[in-house]
C-alpha cells in the first residue's frame, strides 16, 4: 500500500478510537491524535543503533530517528505496528517476545501522536532500506541528548525519548 493511502485511526485523549483519517490527509484540520511505535536497537554495551534520514523524507529531512518508527495503521496495535516497522524498515522478522515495551507517552505540543517505546537488543546492524535512511551510528543516549541539545536535525519526539530513558536508566 502507498504510505500516503494508509488508514490510520484517529484517537481521542484516552487513546480510544473515534474515527480514521487517510495518512496524507494528517496535516489537514482533524479533531484527534494518531498513534506511533517507536522502537531503539541497543547492543550490548548500551549504545543505540541511530540512523540518519533520507533527505526527501517529509519529516525530519537528513535528521537522526528511532531505530524503527512506524505509524500504527487502522486496527492494528503499537506492537504490531512495530513488528511491521522491524520487517519494512530495517528487513528484520523480530518476535512479540523480542521487544520489550518501555514506556507509552501522550501527546506533545505540535506533536500530535500516542508513541508506544520498545527496545530490541542486538549487536548486528540492520540491513536498513536505503529508501529511509543515508547511514547510521551507534550512540549511547548521552551522546545522542548532547547533539539533540546542539540542534542537530531530528524527529521532534527524540529528545524526550531519549530524556525519559537516561532518567529511567534504561539507555
């Protein structure tokens, strides 16, 4: 299915269903928030797997991003979601039991989405589609705060995931 075709639910501020809403119509006026899964490769020293976006990429052009984000498309759930986001972003067949969940965060200001967290441990690099990212890097969260803080572009929702996951000491 072409991104801009998918069927995504619209969700009121219990993250209840209240209707759907074609993905390229997102940026026009709708009442409800969408849903994201978002998930970090991390090694075994702690580093996170952070790739680098396609320049053409409507979001976040050339920024740093989540191992795997995806939205979650009507009916599906934010673990399905990200299974999916595994298998089309990064063509890794991960298991329901692969992925631990972190933590579910509401809605930002000019952010728009629930955002289920995962973590999925491995120390071998993905063989990402080149459609979505340029390249990557192998950062500890640290690292990755201090160039989110220098303004280094990235998805918007970045640096609060990754402030929750030093606070947590999860990353």
């Amino acid at each position: 299915m072409n991104e801009a075709d998918e069927l995504l639910d619209l969700v009121d501020q219990n993250d209840d269903v209240i209707d759907t809403i074609l993905r390229s119509k997102t940026n026009d006026s709708k009442t409800g928030f969408l849903r994201a899964a978002e998930a970090f490769i991390q090694n075994r020293d702690g580093r996170l797997w952070i790739p680098r976006r396609q320049m053409h990429k409507k979001i976040a052009p050339g920024g740093l991003d989540y191992s795997m984000g995806e939205h979650v498309i009507s009916g599906e759930s934010y673990l399905g979601a990200c299974i999916r986001g595994f298998s089309e972003e990064l063509n890794i067949s991960v298991k329901e039991s692969e992925l631990e969940f972190i933590h579910k965060f509401a809605p930002i200001e000019k952010l728009d989405y629930f955002r289920s967290l995962y973590i999925y441990r491995s120390d071998e690099v993905p063989s990402y589609n080149p459609q979505d990212f340029t390249g990557y890097e192998w950062l500890t969260a640290k690292e990755l705060l201090k160039r989110l803080q220098n303004g280094e572009p990235a998805k918007r929702s970045l640096q609060e995931t990754v402030i929750y996951l030093i606070q947590h000491k999860l990353a």
